[in-house]
C-alpha cells in the first residue's frame, strides 16, 4: 500500500473533466491507498461551509464514499479554500490538518505544506494571505449572505489573476531561504507542499546535511499524484476524461 498526495485541483463547475477525473481517481486508484492528503486548493473557491457543500455535493459524496471505505482523509487549506471548516469535515469523513505539519512517512519525518507561506518574496500576496487567514476576518465574512461572499471571492480571484499577470514567475516562487529556514525549524530533511503548480523534486543541501523539497503538480492539463511508500516516493498523471454518466452509487456509513 501506499499513500497519496495531491494538491491544486481547484475544482470548479467551468471545469467537469477535472471533476471526472478526481471521482473517478477516488474510486480506483485511492481506494487501495493507506492515506489521502489532499494539502490545499481542492477547490478553486469555497464561500463556506453552508453554502459550498451543497454547491460541490458530487464530490463531497465521492469524499465520503473513500472514507466510508476505510482510507483516511486528510485535507489541509489553501489559498482558495480557506473557509472549509467542520461542516466540510463532517460531511465527507475527512479530517482538517493544521499547516504545517510533520507525519512519519515510512521512517522519513516529513513537513506537510501547502506552499504559499513560502513564497516570501511576494511581499503584497503575504499581506492578503494573513488578512484572509485571521480567524475574525473569517467570522465577518462568513457572517454575509452565500451571494455576498460569492461576490467578493468572484472580485478577489479576478484582482489576483490580474496582479498575477503583472509579476515574474521567480517572485511567485517559493524562496530557498524560507524553506532552507523551515526545514531548518522543524528539524526535518524532506518537505512536501504545492501551491506553485511546478511538480518537481529539489535535492539541496541544509547545514551541510542532504534535504529535499518534493512539488506537488497541479490538476490543469492532467492530474497528478506523488505516491510514496518504503521504497521512495514517485510522481504519476492521470489523464482527464469526461464526466460520467452515472455516478456511482454511496456506500452507507456504518
């Protein structure tokens, strides 16, 4: 058995091939995993939990159709799924993960990220990043109508995607320094996150001493999985298909 990692799906009704492919993904290939991580961006926008579930209720469904058949689930926040909360959890029998967050991966103490605290040198996507993650902003936004938050989370990703278009590839990159500095804190050697969309593996070197930085791909043109056990850990991508005809059917919880 092994466990699987993913991140940046950014799930999204304008996308139902990415969609397909992930139900499809939990129905086979996760179902004879040991753990799911799923470490941010699962969705492209989630306004809260009483309005995204039943907005996002095929996937939530299939969520609960892997847990309910015995594979833990693990989810952390990202930078657009911020606001999913115990609802969410509940519903899918997934669990909530803190960032960031050390498992024992076959013996290799790991550092479970989803990247974006990283990227230091954007300066101005820091100062939104501790703004939406303020539990107080969180309650005053939640505290709008469904319509009002789908409204200004509309406005949020279209002045992202336009300061986005505006700034280079290296300022939107994680900083060597932040993560030679976070490995460095936690005491560990092998770090795991995504939030860049640049699947890669970096070997470097931490006080003299061998680390790596393993970089979840993103769901765009394909999906992709890392998928680690005792021997190593190796990326995979799944071709996106159409959405099915029928989804298959819920299996009761016991």
């Amino acid at each position: 058995m092994a466990t699987l990692f993913i991140s940046d799906l950014h799930l999204c009704a304008e996308r139902p091939d990415i969609t397909a492919t992930f139900i499809t993904f939990l129905h086979t290939q996760a179902r004879q995993a040991e753990a799911l991580y799923i470490l941010g961006d699962l969705f492209e926008v989630w306004i809260g939990d009483d309005a995204s579930i039943t907005a996002h209720q095929p996937i939530i469904d299939a969520l609960r159709n892997l847990t309910n058949s015995g594979v833990p689930l693990h989810v952390m926040h990202g930078n657009r799924d911020f606001l999913m909360g115990p609802d969410f959890a509940t519903a899918s029998g997934g669990q909530l993960i803190a960032e960031p967050l050390i498992i024992n991966l076959y013996g290799t103490p790991t550092l479970l990220m989803h990247g974006d605290v990283l990227c230091t040198d954007d300066v101005e996507y820091q100062r939104f990043r501790a703004q939406v993650r303020n539990p107080a902003w969180q309650q005053k936004i939640l505290a709008l109508t469904p319509q009002q938050r789908l409204a200004l989370a509309q406005d949020y990703r279209r002045q992202s995607n336009e300061q986005s278009s505006q700034k280079s590839m290296e300022i939107m990159d994680v900083n060597p320094r932040a993560v030679e500095n976070t490995l460095r804190e936690h005491g560990v050697s092998h770090m795991i996150h995504g939030h860049t969309h640049r699947l890669a593996v970096h070997d470097m070197q931490v006080d003299n001493k061998p680390a790596r930085r393993t970089v979840l791909g993103d769901w765009h043109h394909q999906g992709s999985v890392l998928v680690c056990d005792g021997a190593g850990c190796t990326h995979s991508s799944l071709p996106f298909q159409s959405l099915p005809r029928m989804a298959p059917k819920i299996i009761s919880s016991t």
